[in-house]
C-alpha cells in the first residue's frame, strides 16, 4: 500500500558539498583534494573551489547564445524555417483541396469539348456575305486565316507567356497579385488564356475556390490535349466580343462590319481590349472607352516588340469606331426571313450552313437608300415614319426587301409580316376576274352612284363621270365600276382569282373586296402582281436558293424553273394595256420611267392610313409602302404620291444601264374596241340583235381558255347574317383617286332608243 504512494515533494539526491555546495558538479577541485595537513588548508582550499563557479558562469551563457544564433542572423533563419514549415503545410492543404474538388468532377477520361453551336452564314445572290445567325453570330475561322495582328493583340494583352507557359502562369500570377496590392485594387488578373477558355467552355461565371481549382485543372487538361495554336484558335472563336458577338469573326462584322480575314492593327487592338470587359467597353456603347482600351493594347504590343513606333502611330490616327447599338441596315430583315424559313426546308440545324440567297446587293443598297431619302426628305413633312419595299423577279426571287426604316430601331419586317388593306392597289385582280368571265379593256359601264345593299360606294373626289371604259375606268380608280365588276362576276370568283395569283392571306367574299378591304402582305401582293409581268405564270416569292455545308455539299436547292400558269396570256396582255394607263395618264403617273415602259396600280385607304404602289417592269416587279405603326393617317399621302415616287426613284436605279424592252403583251397591240360576244355591251353587225337582247344581254358565247386550279374557298357570311353585300364591312369613301384628266374617248354604247330608232 505504502508503495503505490506518491510524494509530492521533490526528490533530494545525495549531496558531497553539504548544503554550500554546487549541486550537480560533481568534480574535484584542489581544495577538495586531501593533503597531509589537511586543517586550515582544506578550509582555505574549500573557499577557493566556491568561487570558481561564478567565473565558470559567464562562459556557459555565451555557449547558449551562440547556439541560439541571436541577432539579424538568427531572425532570418527564423523566417526561412518557418515559411518552409508554412509551405509544407500549406502544400499539404492545397493538395488536399484539389483532391476534394476534383474528386467532385467527372472522370477526365469523359472530359470533351463541347461542340460550338452552330452557325448559318448567309450569302448575297453575288457571295457577299450578308449575315450571320446562330448563338455565336459568326462563322468559325482557322487561325492561320485570321488576320495576324489578332493573336499578337490578344496574347499582349491577356497572356504574354502563352506559349511557354503549361497552362498556368506563376510568374504572370505573381506579377498580378503585386500589381494589384500596389494600386489597391484589381487591376491585372493572373488568368492565361487557357484557363480563360477552361472557364468559357465547362465553367459557370461564378467567383469561388471550387470553381477556380476545377478551372486549373481543366486548363492543365487542355494544355495536354490540344497543342497551342488549337488552344488559341478555339478561344478566339468562342470568347465573348460584346453586343451579342461570339468569336473574331462574329466581332468584325458586328463592329466593323468585314471578315476578321481583313481586320487591321487599330481593329485588331480594339478587339483585344474588349476582352477584359465586353459590354462595357463595346464600341457600340461607348466608343471613347474602347479607343482608350485599344491604345493601352497597342502599347503592350511595342512593349513586347510586335510592332514599331511608326505602326502605333498609324494605328491611332484611323478614325474611331462607331457601332450602332444594334445589327444595322435593310440586309438583316433577310437573314431573318431566311432564318424563319429554314426550319421547313431543312428541319433542325445541328452544324454549321451557308444560305446562298437570291438578294442583289446593288439593288438592296439602293432600296434602303430610296426608303431613308423618302422618309427623312417628304415623308417627315406628310407624317409619314414607316415605308416597306419588296422587289421580285419574273420568277418569284427576291431581289430586294426593306422592312422598315431602320433594323437597329425595329426588328418588325413590314414587308412580310404586316397585313394591311390594300385599298385601290387590289383592283387589278378584280378587273383580271372580269375580264375571265368576257370583259375587255374597252367594255363600257356607267360610272353612277350606286347601292348594294347597305353599301354605296363612292369615287376619291365623289364626283360621277357617266359612261366610262374599263381601261379609263382603272386608269382613274372608279370604286362605282369596281363595285360593279364584283357584283358581276361574283366575289367569290375574284377572291379564287387573287389566291390563284399569289394572295395566301383570308380575303372576305362581298361585294368590299372591289376596294382591298382584306388585309395582305406587300409581299403576297407585289408576288401576285408578277403573273401580270411574265405572262401568266406563278411567281413563288423566295429568298434561298440554295444551302450547303461549309464544305459544298448542297443540302437544299430550290426549284422554281417550272411554275404553273395561272392567267391566260390574252387577259394579262389586255391586263397589262390597262395598268400602263394607270401610269401613263391615270393615278400612277408620279411611276413614269424614262425610257422604260412600266405599269401599276397605286392604292389608299381610309383616312389616308397605308398608301402603296405596286408596279413593274418586263424586268421587276416592285411594291412600296408608306405609313405609321400606330396606324396614325398621313397628311393627305395616296398610293399615286410618295410611294409612287419612291417607286420611281428605286426602278430608275435598278434599271440604269439595261436596254429598256416592252412590258409582256403591250408591243404592237391595238386596242381592242369591241367588247366580247358574252358582254352586254357585245355588238356584232353580223347578228340581228332584238330589243330582249339588248335588255337581257343574254346574246354571246363564253370565251375558251384553259382551266386554272381552284384557290381555297374564301370563307363567306354564315347563314342568316345577310347578303354578302350587307355583311361587308364599310369601305372607306376615300379609297383610291382620281387625276382630274379627261379620259380618252369611249365607243358610244347602244341604247334601246338606238335599236327603235335605227341609230
């Protein structure tokens, strides 16, 4: 028991020296030695040895201090062991944390590139490339055909060691974290171009440990797997420009508005100095801050010896870049039209495509310009602040197209996608269907005040001419005789008629459809207005004519070499006659080309709201617009001023240099004065014609002509609503115009006092 006791008081080793000795020194000294007589000398000996102690102190305590390595020396050693300790524990941890997030990665045996989305390059009938679609908003390009000031912009900027470095800089990295604590903020960024695209291609935006470990690591993937100039080449085709623009290419035609092929040093700079933050120093929103951006770029470039001093000054005199904010000019209103199309000529882009399109950049050119002079000159004054132009071929090819005043304002394509009353412009169509049923330009009507149902149409200057020509009665825009005409021929029929020609949109069969009440496009109206030109065939309006990969292979060709007659060659000649006077003395007379036969027919609605003219050439056929989206009126504006003027100014561009040549029908042709036998107004001196004949009109045979198909049945009023007559609705008075001149000399028309009494 006694022995599992433990005292708490210290041990006490024996001591030689008694309690004035020196504990621990166990050593003999002379005093301690014994001698012979060995009285008063071992005591003197013992007060020496006491002594000796004391002086054996001082050397002790400078042993320790020269094992501790005091002063500067010993500070410095101090430091150096410690970081090495730091260093190694912080190595330690670093590896530990890359062991954990990239634990948290997939296995790098299924780390691929993601595939970049596709792009659709689109062409010019000429191979000018008009636009790029796609999320990208460029094609991509090899980096040996990129410009060469590119690259060297780019890596004297972003990554000055690019091609020495493993993937990660320390040196760039270090350089960075010293520049940043000198100027107290961030400044530089230590990221290299490979981490760059690391973090581009498989990393959210967002700033955490996590994410910058997993960007290392894919960095030093890429770096294993791809060589440098494939590193560098999908960077500078994937990397965000601004403004919408992914890739060089994309950012050269968004600001410059050219292939980065041909992008110069200034260019190139400026480029380069968008990377560091995209949106904000865009050139389309602020070009002071990417000029100042661009000339910190070409200095860094003379730093690292890419350039002179000469070429830096010749860079910086060119005269800045100014983007508009948005994609501008007419040419995009077709991109996204071929864009809209696509998906139902080749279903579902999964590569990349080049879309060679049937437009004509001279022609495209000239259409805005036309439109932008018309707007900003007269329009401004008229009240006018939207106009449209679509111009086709004989066989449907667009040629050029404008969608409204300004693409970067508004995206809306008026051309295409707006419906609005054609007004007197529609005419045309009803006069085709009665000339079917018999009706020649010469068959005479009576322009009178008449009624249909709760309808009573009335002429622009509500004024009343008696008897008229058909001829005299387009050529001034009757609504009486056009009124007249539907009712003869039926609605229906004309309503079939327009659809045969081009017209897709639901057009209402009653007796308002004389004076365009249904709403179409400018572009199925001007598309219906080419049979009229090329004789009678249908004319599909289209704007791609082929697509292929960037490599040629032709994945879609349209195919319009054949196309359907749908207008008997004798009615689009008497057509064609009618719709020249329209231009030459009727209310298209603003339209007259020199030297170059033209026809048309202008068009107005209520309350001067949409004016158009829809004309052409043996060459183009060409429809124009003006109005306001609000659907606010104009000053007074009628198919036969501003559009026909405008009309004029872009037909005369278009045609300037070709040899003029006669409208289809029109050359040699006399006109015909006898109305056709099943015309009432038929006289034949060879038939003895009784007074039930001239009442009834039932004399005559109908014409032969081919059999055209049946368009889809206009939908008509359901039961019990009314006649078609009274379920229309109102049409404006104030639809089409007249010019005030006299008309040429009509046949007189034979009477029933005429027959009684011989004359």
């Amino acid at each position: 028991m006694a022995g599992k006791r433990t005292s708490s008081r210290p041990r006490v080793e024996p001591s030689f020296s008694g309690s004035g000795g020196r504990d621990g020194d166990l050593r003999l000294g002379a005093g301690d030695r014994v001698a012979g007589n060995g009285g008063s000398r071992g005591g003197g000996g013992r007060k020496k040895a006491a002594s000796r102690p004391a002086k054996a102190a001082k050397p002790a305590r400078t042993r320790r201090a020269r094992r501790s390595g005091g002063g500067l020396f010993g500070f410095l050693r101090a430091c150096i062991y410690w970081c090495i300790v730091f260093g190694i524990w912080g190595a330690i941890g670093l590896g530990g944390l890359v062991l954990y997030y990239g634990a948290r990665m997939p296995s790098a045996t299924s780390w691929t590139i993601p595939e970049r989305p596709p792009n659709v390059k689109i062409l010019a009938s000429t191979g000018e490339t008009l636009a790029n679609r796609g999320a990208t908003g460029g094609e991509e390009i090899p980096l040996e055909s990129m410009s060469p000031f590119i690259p060297q912009a780019v890596m004297a900027i972003e990554d000055r060691r690019f091609y020495s470095h493993f993937g990660v800089d320390p040196l760039g990295l270090a350089r960075a974290v010293i520049t940043n604590l000198a100027s107290g903020r961030t400044v530089q960024g230590g990221s290299t171009l490979t981490q760059q695209l690391a973090k581009n291609l498989f990393l959210s935006p967002e700033r955490t440990l996590e994410r910058k470990v997993q960007e290392v690591l894919l960095a030093l993937w890429l770096e294993h797997r791809y060589t440098k100039d494939q590193i560098l080449a999908m960077y500078l085709n994937r990397v965000f420009f601004g403004s919408g623009a992914y890739g060089v290419e994309a950012a050269s035609q968004r600001y410059f508005h050219k292939s980065a092929r041909d992008v110069n040093l200034g260019e190139a700079a400026m480029l380069a100095g968008l990377l560091k933050a995209p949106s904000r120093l865009s050139p389309a929103r602020d070009p002071a801050a990417a000029e100042e951006r661009a000339q910190i770029v070409l200095g860094a470039m003379r730093e690292e010896g890419l350039i002179t001093d000469a070429e830096v000054k010749t860079a910086m005199s060119q005269p800045p870049t100014r983007a508009k904010s948005f994609w501008s000019g007419a040419q995009y209103y077709v991109a996204d039209m071929v864009m809209d199309e696509l998906p139902r000529v080749l279903g579902p882009i999964k590569q990349d495509i080049v879309v060679e399109t049937t437009l004509d950049p001279a022609l495209e050119t000239l259409a805005e310009g036309t439109i932008a002079d018309a707007l900003e000159g007269e329009g401004a004054k008229l009240k006018a602040s939207q106009a449209a132009l679509v111009s086709l071929d004989s066989r449907g090819a667009i040629r050029a197209l404008v969608g409204g005043r300004d693409y970067a304002d508004s995206q809306f394509n008026r051309a295409v996608k707006a419906k609005r009353q054609p007004g007197s412009a529609f005419k045309p169509f009803v006069y085709a269907a009665a000339m079917e049923i018999g009706r020649t330009p010469m068959s005479v009507r009576v322009d009178e005040k008449v009624r249909f149902g709760n309808w009573t149409p009335e002429n622009y200057d509500q004024k009343y001419r008696g008897e008229v020509t058909l001829a005299s009665a387009l050529a001034n825009s009757l609504n009486t005789i056009a009124a007249q005409l539907v009712m003869e021929v039926g609605p229906a029929q004309v309503s079939k008629l327009a659809h045969r020609l081009g017209i897709e949109s639901e057009l209402q069969a009653n007796a308002s459809i004389a004076l365009g009440t249904s709403e179409v496009s400018l572009l199925e109206l001007t598309s219906a207005y080419a049979p009229f030109m090329n004789g009678g065939f249908k004319a599909t309006p289209h704007v791609i004519s082929r697509v292929l990969t960037p490599e040629g292979k032709v994945l879609y060709q349209t195919d319009f070499a054949n196309p359907p007659r749908v207008l008997d060659p004798e009615i689009v000649s008497e057509m064609n006659q009618m719709m020249v006077g329209v231009v030459e003395h009727g209310t298209g007379k603003n339209a007259r080309l020199k030297g170059w036969p033209a026809a048309g027919k202008s068009g107005t609605t209520q309350s001067f709201r949409d004016a158009l003219f829809v004309g052409f050439t043996s060459n183009l056929t060409t429809g124009v617009w003006f109005g306001n989206d609000d659907g606010r009126s104009m000053k007074k504006v009628t198919g036969g001023g501003l559009p026909a003027k405008a009309w004029k100014t872009f037909m005369t561009g278009a045609h300037e240099g070709l040899t003029p040549s006669p409208i289809f029908g029109t050359a040699g042709v006399e006109p015909t004065f006898e109305a056709r036998s099943n015309d009432p107004s038929f006289e034949d001196p060879g038939i003895q014609r009784t007074i039930a004949d001239v009442i009834s009109g039932a004399l005559g045979r109908k014409p032969s002509r081919e059999e055209f198909p049946d368009a889809p049945d206009a939908e008509l009023p359901p039961p019990g609503s009314g006649d078609a007559m009274s379920a229309a609705p109102m049409p404006p008075a104030d639809v089409g115009q007249t010019t005030g001149a006299t008309p040429p000399p009509a046949p007189r028309r034979t009477t029933l006092l005429d027959i009684l009494t011989g004359g």
